[in-house]
C-alpha cells in the first residue's frame, strides 16, 4: 500500500513538473512581458558584467562623422566622388577588404556617380556594399537603381536582425532569406576573410571594451583617413559607414546600462560586432532552447521536492525563494566566470508554478483527508441534535434561529506537518484517540460538537438545547479540554509523536443556529461573525504563546468565581477599537504567587500605557520600576510565555498592554 502510495505520489508529482515546466516555458518565450524580462536579465549581464577584451585587431571603422559631411553641399546621399576617393586611399593604404555600408539607392550628380561605380569595379582588392530588397526600405525605383549601380558579386544585406519584442538588435542578419536578398553584410566580410558561416540566426557576442577602456574597434573619421598612417590600415577590414548623432542608430542590449553609441549603436558599428564574432570564431553567449526548458524542468522538480516535504505554505514558499535567488546570483555571477547567459525568468517561473501547483495538489489531499475523518466520526457530530429530531421531527424544516451562544474552537498546532509524516493506519489512530477524549469533555459539559474540521473542533453551547449558564460552563470546558490536550500530547510526545498544542479559542454572542443544507443532505450548525470572532480568538493564541483565549464578552457574562488573566487590550486586523482578550486560570493557579505577581505586572502596564520608549534615554523616568518588573518578572518566570511576550515588547520599548495586530 505505502509503495502504491509513493508511487502515485511521484507520477503526481512529475506530471506537476512537467506541466509547470510547459507552462513556464511558454509564457517566457512566447510572452512579451516575460520574454522582455528575460532579455533585460540577459542585457544587464552583457552590458555590465563581462570580463574587457582587447581591442580588435582586424577591424577598423571609417567613420562619416558630423565633420565630414559639413564639407559638402548636402548631407544625404553622401558625396560620390568623397566615396570613390576614399575607396581609392584605403586600396593605397594596404586595406585587406573594405566594406561600404552605404546604401547606394539614388542618383546624385552624374559625374561622381559614374566615378564611384567605376571605382567599385575597379577595386583590386575586395570589397562588398550595402544593399537589400526590402520593400520597407526601399520602393522599386530605388532598387533598381540599386541593380544598376551594385554589381551582383558586391552586394551584401545590409538588414539588421531586431527582437519584435522590443526593437533591440540581437542577431547576426544571415541575408539570402528571400528571393533576390544576398548573404547578410557581416557574413559577406567573415566569408572575404575566409570565414564561411550558415545561414542561421546567430545571436551577436558583443565585444566590451578593453581593460583601459579602449572602444572595441579603432574608428577614425572618414575625412582624415588620407593623412593617417598606412600601418594602421594595412591587412586590416575596414568598414565604412555612417557614425552620427541621429540617422542609423538602433537600440542594442548595452542600452540597459549605457545611453550613448554602445547603448543607442550605429549600424556599422553593429556589423563590426557581427563580423568581429564570425571571423575570431566567437560563440554566443546563449544556450538552446532544448537545454532553458531542461533548466526549467529542474527548477520544476525542485519545487515539486519542497512541495512533498509538507512543511507548509511559508516554509515552502521562503525555500523556494531562496532557491531562485541562488539561481540569480549564479546566472549573474557564473556569467562574468565564463557561464553562458542562463534563463532565470522562465525557470523562475517554473519553480513558482510547480509550488503552486503541489500547494493545490496537496491542499486537495488535504481536503479529502478532512472529509474522511468527518465521515468516519459522524456519529460524535451534535448528538442533542439527533435527540431534538427524534423528539421533533419537524425540526428537520431547513430554517435558522438567532440567538445567544457559546462557541469554543480547538485546533492541533502543526497538525498538517504530522499528517504527512505519520503512516495512515498510526494518524488515524493518534486522531480518532485525540477527538473521542475531546467529544467526551465537551459532552461532559453537555455542549454540541458542531463539526470536526480535520484535526479540529467547534463546538457550541446554548444550542439546541438551552442553557442558562452556557458562559461559564463553555469556559470551565474549555479549561478541562485544554488539561486534558496537554496530558495527551505528553503521552504522544513520549512515544515519538510530535504532536503540537491544542489552542482554544472562546467566544459568546449572538449567531444564527439551525439546519442548512437541503432536503436530502442537512447539517446543523451556526453561522455569522460571532462564529468568525471565536474561530480567530483561537488563532491569535499562536501571537501570545497562550493555549486558552476568551474574549472581553464571554468574562464580562461568566461567573465570578472563575478566575481570568488578562492577555492584553487587542486592535485586530482590519478594526480600530481594541478589545481585552483573556486567558482562563484554575483555581490552584490563582492562588499561586505568579498569578498575583502579574497581575500587578499587568496593571502597571495598563496605567503606564507608552509605546516607542527609548529605555536607555536619559530622558526616559519610570518612578514605579514598571520596565525593570517586568524584565524581572521574565527572570523569575523564564517558562511563563505571557510573560515572555510582555517582557519583549519592553525591551521593543513598548511599555502598555495595547496590542495592535499585524495578521489575522
């Protein structure tokens, strides 16, 4: 049983893991929100945490600056006969290839026109010039003016490849991607200088700058090539194009930190980039897909695991949490090592659906667990109800009556936790043993066990039946239920069982009580914010360290002789009056020298009533000692946790009983 169980667990599991895995790895590539996360992850690494690299080489930009156009008549097209003279001195200089990355798509004046086509065929060494088919860039008149003027064998795309997500220049434009498009213009210089590449998006390694802070590639302005040294152009690829403040500028990935020409790039400076990568045999820094949805499977699979160690929501959630963390810092850090750019939001995403899916998965077996335990103890569920019906069967009418009562909720702390640790045949055990010795005290006290809610009880007193006095005989049962929850949970602790404490919560006020349901499936039961009030009273026991909390309604209506500690003067969430909570004590208790000490402890605070002391301040005076009674009291009584909890305030500097909560 316990090897079918397991397996069914892991089949669950890994179907959890896949699913979240599909899930994650469709949004975050498919998604623009997630997508564009993603590439911003990806560009802060690129642009600000890669190790410098020195400056290339083989590279050299020409660059049509600002001052190189002011000396022409006009700035667009560039000047002909500039061009054709600038090709001539490059030739001269020893230039191993040039590329023009100038689109050449209208005519200008005859003469310098006719002298730039003739030097481009002319050229004795290689060179390759910008063209495209581009319906978006040019119309038909200037392509085929472009067909005219660009011999075949020159010609190069001069298409640059953007992300639709966000417009950023990512990728190595291939070309020869549609009818008439030529190889993409840093494929045609990589396969000049020998380097032959495929057809296939390639996303660009962008170079960084040098460890002095030198730009990637010497760029010098076109105009002043013709006085520069030859050394500085011989064997090398010199690209020619535009470098200026507001034509040809693209976004790239270095944007995210940079706003100048690395962030905002000019378009021969991005082919540079490409080519630098064909021709040094340089490898992008990303991974394939098949191995970023491997990573979101395993990011998956961890999520599954914290979810199976059943430590709860928040365990689960901070280990998680931590995990991804891990996952960020070495996605950035492991990048600057020599890591390739990891995905952190679709794994990211991963592990968060893979929590929430076994949160619900888990959430349902817990709920069906619940409702077998209901089931198999319905025979201790409101037995004065089974009495009332045999007597009035008219009672069985679906109606409800308002009217005054009593409720006590109980629940095991951890109880969850237990479940899961615990073999089926030992927690049915341990719980059917638990609930039979809680029935019979509230039994005792003649009140009606509502419901169990897995591990927990409500119970209601003052119906069906009348009761007088139901207050007080609510909190006398209240008392011997929590005696007898302490003595089981002893008995459980000692044989290895980590039972935690049963908290109960007390609450009086009116509420609707009857039948609800319908005519073939009624429960009776009680509803309104009376039976909310109680059910948080016992959950704000866990704030205290208290394991009985009654409110200022049910000690202002109980009998005088039972005796109560106050907890403190509670604002809870979402309300703005305070209301005075109490625990109760037993008689031996009250006689006790603890008792009257912090009732006096407790009065103190009371009057004092000021918060944000600052106790070492020379300003502060405390002419009754109410600060250091209470750290003493905290000395003497180290194991009393209301004590405790007023003793931490102190030292928070709050020295007043008014409580203000923060959770429900």
């Amino acid at each position: 049983m316990s090897n079918k169980r397991n397996w069914k667990q892991f089949a669950s599991g890994l179907g959890v893991a896949l699913g979240a895995t599909a899930l994650a790895s469709l949004l975050s590539l498919n998604l623009s929100l997630f997508k564009s996360l993603e590439n911003s992850a990806a560009d802060i690494r690129i642009a600000a945490m890669q190790p410098p690299e020195p400056q290339s080489e083989q590279i050299v930009v020409a660059a049509l600056t600002e001052d190189t156009l002011k000396q022409f008549a006009y700035r667009s097209p560039v000047d002909r006969e500039f061009l054709a003279q600038l090709l001539i001195e490059l030739e001269a200089k020893g230039a191993k290839a040039v590329g023009l990355d100038v689109l050449i798509d209208s005519p200008t004046e005859e003469s310098k026109d006719q002298l730039l086509a003739k030097t481009l065929r002319e050229m004795t060494i290689p060179v390759f010039v910008s063209y495209t088919v581009t319906k978006a860039i040019v119309d038909e008149d200037q392509l085929e003016y472009l067909n005219v003027f660009v011999p075949e064998n020159l010609r190069a795309a001069a298409n640059l490849a953007t992300d639709p997500f966000d417009g950023t220049v990512r990728w190595i434009f291939p070309g020869e991607n549609e009818p008439g498009m030529p190889m993409g213009f840093a494929r045609r210089g990589a396969q000049i200088m020998g380097v032959n590449s495929n057809k296939e998006w390639t996303q660009i390694a962008w170079r960084p700058h040098a460890a002095d802070g030198a730009t990637p590639f010497k760029t010098f302005p076109a105009h002043a090539i013709k006085v520069m040294p030859k050394a500085w152009f011989e064997g090398k690829i010199v690209l020619i194009g535009a470098v200026l403040s507001i034509t040809d500028k693209h976004r790239t990935p270095l944007a995210i930190v940079d706003d100048g020409d690395d962030g905002v790039m000019p378009g021969i400076l991005v082919q540079a980039h490409g080519l630098s990568q064909l021709i040094e045999h340089r490898q992008p820094h990303v991974i394939t897909t098949e191995k970023i949805v491997l990573i979101s499977l395993l990011m998956a699979l961890i999520g599954i695991s914290i979810g199976l160690l059943g430590r709860g929501l928040l365990i689960s959630v901070s280990v998680g949490f931590c995990t991804v963390f891990a996952l960020w810092l070495i996605g950035f850090f492991g990048f600057r090592a020599g890591l390739p750019l990891l995905p952190l939001v679709g794994p990211t995403l991963s592990m968060a659906f893979a929590l929430w899916m076994m949160d619900m998965l888990i959430g349902r077996a817990e709920r069906k667990q619940r409702q077998f335990i209901q089931g198999a103890f319905s025979r201790y569920v409101a037995p004065a109800v089974v009495d009332r019906l045999v007597e009035n069967p008219e009672s069985l009418s679906i109606s409800g009556v308002r009217q005054d009562a009593t409720f006590i909720f109980s629940d095991i702390a951890g109880f969850t936790t237990l479940s899961e640790e615990l073999p089926s045949e030992k927690l049915s055990e341990v719980l059917n043993s638990y609930l039979d010795g809680g029935c019979e005290t509230v039994f005792k006290y003649a009140g009606t066990v509502d419901k169990f809610i897995g591990d927990a009880i409500m119970a209601v007193f003052n119906a069906p039946m009348p009761q007088p006095d139901h207050v007080s005989r609510a909190v006398r049962c209240a008392l011997e239920l929590d005696a007898y929850c302490e003595e089981f949970r002893k008995q459980q602790n000692a044989q290895g069982i980590k039972l935690g404490v049963t908290r109960i919560g007390v609450h009086s006020g009116s509420a609707t009580i009857g039948n609800f349901g319908s005519h073939n499936r009624m429960d009776f039961t009680a509803l309104g914010d009376t039976v909310n009030t109680a059910a948080r009273t016992e959950g704000v026991n866990k704030y205290f360290g208290t394991r009985i909390c009654c409110t200022q309604e049910v000690v202002a209506k109980c009998d005088p002789d039972i005796n109560f500690m106050p907890i403190g003067d509670v604002v809870l969430k979402g309300k703005v009056t305070a209301v005075t909570l109490y625990t109760p004590v037993t008689q031996e208790r009250a006689d006790s020298a603890y008792f009257k000490d912090y009732m006096t402890m407790y009065q103190g605070l009371a009057e004092k009533s000021m918060t944000h002391v600052d106790l070492q301040s020379t300003d502060y005076t405390d002419p009754q000692g109410i600060a250091q009674r209470v750290l003493e009291m905290e000395r003497t009584y180290p194991d009393e946790a209301l004590v405790h909890f007023h003793a931490e305030r102190v030292k928070q500097g709050l020295l007043t009983t008014r409580v203000v909560m923060e959770d429900k």
